[in-house]
C-alpha cells in the first residue's frame, strides 16, 4: 500500500496516510511535478495512461508524483523520471505552491507541490502502466491549447504552467 507524506502550509511533515485515503479526504500532502525541456527549448509532455486512479489520459507535465515517507523529494523525482519516462535528467528545484481541487472519482488533489525543471534531449522510453503517450510541445502552443481546451489537461499542470515558463525564460535554462 503505497503512502503519502502528510504536511502542513509550510511543508513540514505531519505524518503519513495511505495514498488513496488522502486523495478521498483530501488531505494536504507533499507532491512534486517535473517540467524537461530540450535544446530547442521544448517542453516534454507526458499523457496519463488510461488505468490511472484519476485524471486518465489527460496531457501533463514531464512526471509528476509523491515522494515515499523518508526519501527526499529530488530523489523521488529522479526515480519517477526514470520509472515512468526512461529519462535521467538533471533537475533544479523551481518553486512550490499548495493547490485543492476536486478531481474525478470523488477524489481531492490538495498537494504541496514542489516543482523542478530539466532539460534533456533523450527520447522518453515510456512505462506503459504509467503514461500512454509524450509529446514535445512548443511554449507558446501549450499556453494557447491549455486555454482553449483545459479539459485535455490535468489540474496542476494548468495551475502551474505559466510561472513554468516565466521561470524557464527567466533563468535561461
């Protein structure tokens, strides 16, 4: 039974829960989210696989997921990278925000979510169990398709998109 680890709105820990609990009761937990890009500037997309728990077959970021109770959360997100993309990229911490949304299946996304950016120009080896398709995107067709057609995306990723991008641009990636 895969667990979550449980935080309060400044990301100190608060003990741990079972992971689909804390999704039904809505519970404040740590997440992360990875953003790669490649050389042309890019960003790589993941589509959820259709036997995901929820938002199935909705475009995402690169990976996105929870670190396991006491592994760091970089660590965790170069492990997910790995397991669900088949890429090792080199990732710098971004920022964090907090969201709450109510999802699919009477589920609650309420994440303290630490966002990294890479940059790799590998092609993704998928994990079929995790994703079903990628894609690399240019910037500003993802910022336009998001407002056009939110329902084609997860949550998080239209929250967090575009202070993605302004980060990117600033920091010359």
């Amino acid at each position: 039974m895969e667990k979550v680890i449980l935080v309060n709105e400044s990301d100190q820990e608060q003990g741990v829960e079972e992971k689909i609990a804390a999704h039904r009761e809505g519970l404040l937990h740590r997440a992360f989210s990875v953003f790669v890009f490649n050389d042309a500037g890019q960003l790589l997309l993941q589509q959820r696989a259709a036997t995901k728990y929820h938002s199935p077959l909705l475009w995402t970021n690169t990976c996105c997921s929870h670190p396991r109770p006491g592994e760091d959360t970089l660590d965790a997100a170069h492990r997910r990278c790995k397991e669900e993309m088949g890429i090792e990229p080199a990732l710098l911490h971004a920022f964090s925000f907090i969201y709450k949304v109510a999802l699919d299946q009477g589920l609650t996304e309420h994440e303290y979510d630490h966002v990294y950016i890479g940059i790799s120009n590998d092609t993704p080896l998928l994990n079929p169990e995790e994703v079903a398709a990628f894609r690399w995107v240019n910037l500003q067709d993802i910022q336009q398709d998001v407002k056009k057609h939110p329902e084609r995306y997860t949550v998080w990723f239209a929250i967090c998109l575009d202070q993605v991008i302004e980060h990117y641009k600033k920091n010359e990636h």
